[in-house]
C-alpha cells in the first residue's frame, strides 16, 4: 500500500486502499468534485488524528434541572407580558437574570409547599394587573401590604391547596399552615401567573391575601372565572366568611 503524501485528503485514502484496486473510482471523483462545489472541507490526512481523539473523548451532556427549567418557563412568562419591557430592560436575558433561581426544596415543606413561584415586585401592582390581564374590580393601586423586609424580586414555595375556612378572617390565619406565611396580593398574582391551573373547581377558584389590605377592613383575593382573572376584596369583619388564604413557605430564596 502507498505511503500517504502531504496534502492527500480522506478521499485518497479510498483510491489508495488495497480492496479498491482495479475498481473504477470515477465515483470518488465525482464526490470530491461535488464536495468542493457545495464549499464543504474535505478534512487532510494530517488533521485526521485529532479529528479521531475528539470523537474518543467522553461525551459531555448539560442538562437542565427540573428547577432551573421551571424558572426559565416562569422569566419566559414574565417576559411575554412584558415586564422586561417596563423595567426598561432592553436586553430580555440580562432582566431574567435579575431573577433569583429557584432553591432547594426544604424537606418538611414537601406535601404543603409544593409549587414554586417567581416574584416580581419592582412593577406597581395596578401595572402588573394591567399587563397580566388580571381586571381590578378593586382598584390595585388602594391595596396596601404589611410591612416586610423582603427584597422587590425573590423565589419561593407555595401551597397548591388551600382549605376553605368558614368563619372569621382572623380564624382562617390561624389554619396557616406550619413553616407557612400569609402572601399578599402581589404573590397570589405571581402564583396565578406561574400555576393558572391551581384556580380550578378542585383547588378553588380564588385565594385570598392574608398580608394585604384594601382599605381599612377588607382583604383583597383574586378570582377566576369564565371571565378571567379578577382582583377583587371581602370584608375581615364578616363572621362566617369563606377563606382560602394563599401561603408560601417562610424561607425565599434571593
């Protein structure tokens, strides 16, 4: 068999092969022409050692994570309604990165705080319900929340359920949940955004905001129905009122 000379390409290698002698290999003429043609490379016979070792080494897969995926559905969401846009983000990727990846999932949570939600709170609430498409039967900007030390942006788990409590306001923040927190109203708009799903027949159709208040005495929830998403509040004082106060985990993740 030939030895191969400088600047003999993969095809030459065919010609030269002892099995292909007496053959006609105007085939492997034609291939080489048509290959030229198109502009692809017909790698060297010098470069076909590295081309070998490349192949040889481990494969090198990224996947993923359950968590990271669920946050990129979540940024992806915000992005479609816009609030990179009002943040005056001009680059969508660089405002997604201003939102906390999810954290792990603490182990006595699991069961209660199931569901993950991405918070966005730099945009006033009236403009996150217009966006949203959520109708302020209650006027947003009149809803008021508890004072807080949390950040305008942050991760965490909510409840997927939330017991339906008959009596007073004060008795149904009793049943909250263990390792849980009451959301405000921003939350439960952030939750209905991540898991619309959640506000169905089976898991009720509205959730009330423990920590917001819409006026003096009222308690602000959102509802769902044929018509969609709608901002609306209830009376604290009504002595046997119907509660499903939203709650979330008291650990976020920032």
């Amino acid at each position: 068999m030939p030895t191969p000379e400088v600047g003999w390409n993969i095809l030459d290698t065919i010609r030269i092969h002892p099995a292909n002698k007496g053959r006609d290999l105007s085939v492997v003429d034609l291939a080489e022409r048509a290959i030229r043609a198109s502009g692809l490379v017909i790698p060297g016979l010098s470069g076909i050692d590295g081309i070998i070792a490349a192949h040889k080494a481990p494969v090198r897969i990224t996947r993923e994570t359950k968590k990271v995926a669920e946050w990129r559905r979540q940024t992806d969401h915000f992005i479609e309604l816009g609030f990179a846009d009002e943040l005056k983000y001009k680059d969508s990727e660089k405002y997604r990165l201003t939102i906390p990846k999810f954290f792990r999932q603490p182990r006595n949570w699991k069961g209660v705080y199931d569901y993950l939600v991405a918070y966005e709170g730099r945009i006033p609430h009236a403009r996150i319900c217009k966006l949203a498409g959520i109708t302020q039967y209650a006027d947003a900007n009149k809803i008021t929340d508890e004072a807080d030390n949390l950040p305008p942006v942050y991760t965490a788990y909510a409840a997927g359920t939330s017991e339906l409590v008959i009596g007073t306001f004060e008795q149904a923040m009793a049943e909250t949940p263990k390792y849980g927190v009451a959301g405000t109203m921003i939350f439960i708009d952030m939750f209905y955004l991540s898991h619309p799903q959640l506000f169905d027949d089976e898991h009720g159709r509205w959730r009330d905001a423990g920590r917001s208040r819409f006026g003096a005495g009222s308690v602000p929830y959102l509802y769902v129905d044929g018509d969609g998403p709608g901002v609306d509040a209830s009376w604290a004082g009504y002595p046997t009122g119907g509660w499903r106060l939203l709650s979330r985990g008291n650990k976020i993740g920032t």
